[in-house]
C-alpha cells in the first residue's frame, strides 16, 4: 500500500496557546494562594480538594490540546484521518461518492458538526478536503498542504494512482 499524501497539523497559533497559558494559570495561582500564602482563592474559595481537582482537569485539558493530532493519509485504498484522542476514520474508495477541496468561512477548530459540511475536523485556517460518501454521510478534514493534496487528487480522478 503506497501512501500518496500525508499530513500531520496541531494547534499552532499563538493567540491559542496564550490563552490556554491565561487558563492554566489560574489554577495554578489559586494553589500558591491557598496552599502557600495560606489565603483563600477568590470571594467563593473552593475547598483544598475541590481546588486540586480543578487544577487537575485545566492542566489535563491543556495537555490534551498540547498532544491532538489531525493526521490524513491518501492511499490506493482510500482516506485515513485520525484526530486523536477524538476520532479516528477510514474512507474506502468505493464508499466515497465525491472528494473535492474547498474553501470555507471560518467554522471553528477541533471537531464540529456543520449543517453544509457535515463532520468537520479542523485545526486552522479555511481550506480543506470535502468527502461526501454514497451513504450521504460529509465530512470536511482541514488542510495546510492545498496544492500538494489537489495534485494528488487529481491523480487519483484521472486513475493514475489507483491502477
């Protein structure tokens, strides 16, 4: 099995990190306030277990989006995409009724589910690979390679790739 196209994008945008770094902080000063100062976090201070439970899920939430890969191959069999920890896919040739690459409005990052796009998987910009099925399932995988994706395609429309 030859893989025609691979890419691997994660969350890259500084404006994204800076704001998980503002939520992670949080947690994290509450712990040096109430367990190190000895003062209460907040004008409702939770409880010294409720407070290391919140720290724990921020941090895990902020570790998660540090490690979530959007990962596509394109091969003679068909299209693998895995968005992990979330989902992971395969599309078979004969189980995919149209692919084509399209450029879309803002539809937001991670895994959504979109009236025009159907499932859409998503960790920046605006272009990416639409595949609708013959059961009349979409999906919408996200791409940073446009041109190197459209060529391959092409290939594959044209049955250069598949024989």
């Amino acid at each position: 099995m030859n893989i025609f196209f691979k890419e691997e994008q994660r969350f890259s945008q500084w404006w994204f990190w800076l704001i998980m770094l503002g939520i992670g902080s949080i947690p994290i000063f509450g712990i040096y306030k109430q367990f190190i100062l000895g003062e209460k976090f907040g004008n409702n201070p939770m409880s010294n277990l409720g407070l290391i439970i919140f720290s724990v899920f921020i941090l895990g939430l902020i570790t998660v989006f540090f490690f979530m890969r959007l990962k596509t191959e394109i091969d003679s069999n068909g299209i693998r995409m895995e968005f992990l920890p979330l989902a992971k896919k395969y599309f078979l040739w004969e189980d995919v009724k149209s692919v084509k690459i399209i450029k879309y409005r803002f539809v937001g990052y991670g895994l959504r589910l979109s009236i025009t796009h159907g499932t859409v998987y998503n960790t920046s910009g605006t272009k990416g690979l639409s595949i609708e099925l013959t059961n009349g399932k979409k999906y919408l995988i996200g791409t940073q390679k446009e041109l190197e994706l459209q060529a391959v395609l092409k290939r594959i429309e044209n049955n250069k790739l598949l024989e």
